[in-house]
C-alpha cells in the first residue's frame, strides 16, 4: 500500500462555491449518511463490484451509474461542496444506497486502497488545467496513473474524458508509457455530434459547456491487464 503522505505536497483547497437550499440542507446532513473516510473503503464494499468516480462535480453522472448498476458499490469522491449538495441531494430523492462520498483528494484516496481492488474507475471531464505553469495539477499524472494500476483489478477498466484536446494527449501519452493497460477505446467526436454507444455515460455539465464552446470530446477507456 503506497504511503498517503507521498502526496502531501500537492495542494488543495475544500471547494464551497455557492449552495443553494437544497445543496445546503443535503450537505448539513450528508455526513451521517453517506460520508465515509478512505480507511473505510473495503469494509462498505463488501462483496459488491467497487466503483469510483473521481470528481464527480454535480453527480449527474454518478446518479446514473448508481441507478443502472444497483449491485455495485460506489464512491465517489470530490471536494466541491455544492456538487457534494447535490449527489447527496439526488441520492435521497432517488432512493439510492449504493453511493458513498469520500471528501479527499483522489491521490490520498488511491493511497489508502489495498491492491486490486477496484473494478471500475471514471474521470470525467477534470480540470484540465489549461496554463502552462499550472500543468503539474493535473490529476493524470504517471504517479496517479501507477497507483490507478495498483489498484484496479486485473480486467478492471479505467474509463476517462476531457474536452481539452492537449489534455486528451497528455492522457494517451501517460497510458502509452505503461504495459499494464490495454486500450480498449480512443474516440474524439465533433462537439454537435452524438455519441456512440461505446462511449455513452451520464452527461456532466463540464461535458456540456465544452460542447456550447465547440471543442471535440475525448473518450477513453484502459483495461488493467
């Protein structure tokens, strides 16, 4: 297990942003319900297929993915707090119990997992990180990527997209330095185009203002070998 220390150099901040009534109300209440710490991963696993989504902003996604897939359990982890608002929100609404909040950074998480023990991860749409002196927090980073293969289980699959084309590079040369994932999809769409089936997924807000900008998005997906 990697040391949860190697990645105290990174810097965060808790995310607050502007809640609305119904955010606030989920986020008062959230913790005794949903929230968890990353030591406590494996014990609300169980025997359940593991997913995580890492960043999950508004939770639209993840909602979808919980509801579609009620034998799993899921964690999702972020720092924004009204996007915490809203999942937790959602979640009460839809009646769903199989979504967990972890209210880390991803590297600690990562870090504090056993190996092989996630069969799914997503990243949709994570801050790219656009400025050249800001490169260095992206969260796909070789680091990150080594302990996404610490973790996944073999035939486990990464799934990530980004709207920023030199992001979209950055990923496929992270991944293509390794031999431990296989690629299992590598698709770019025009920004008015639909998406395939292969790459379907709950639609984030991030992917929806990249499209009102017209950039093309990136779908990828790696196998755990």
């Amino acid at each position: 297990m990697s040391d949860p220390s190697d990645y105290r150099s990174h810097s965060y901040i808790r995310r607050r942003g502007r809640l609305t009534k119904a955010q606030a109300r989920a986020l008062h209440e959230y913790t005794a319900t949903y929230a968890i710490s990353p030591d406590q991963v494996m014990d609300m696993a169980g025997d359940h297929p593991v997913g995580f989504e890492i960043g999950f902003g508004m939770g639209h996604a993840l909602l979808q993915w919980a509801a579609d897939a009620p034998a799993w359990h899921l964690f999702g982890v972020e720092l924004y707090q009204p996007g915490i608002g809203a999942l937790t929100d959602g979640l009460r609404r839809e009646e769903l119990s199989n979504v967990f909040v972890l209210e880390y950074p991803a590297q600690e998480v990562c870090a504090a997992l056993p190996p092989s023990c996630v069969d799914e991860v997503r990243i949709f749409f994570p801050d790219p990180w656009p400025k050249k002196r800001h490169l260095k927090r992206r969260l796909i980073q070789p680091p990150f990527v080594h302990e996404l293969s610490r973790v996944v289980k073999p035939h486990g699959v990464v799934r990530i997209a980004t709207d920023w084309a030199p992001y979209a590079a950055w990923i496929r040369e992270c991944f293509a330095a390794r031999t431990d994932f296989e690629v299992q999809l590598d698709q770019v769409r025009a920004a008015d185009a639909t998406p395939t089936d292969a790459a379907l997924r709950g639609v984030t807000n991030f992917e929806k203002r990249g499209e009102r900008l017209g950039h093309d998005i990136a779908d990828f997906e790696y196998r755990r070998c």
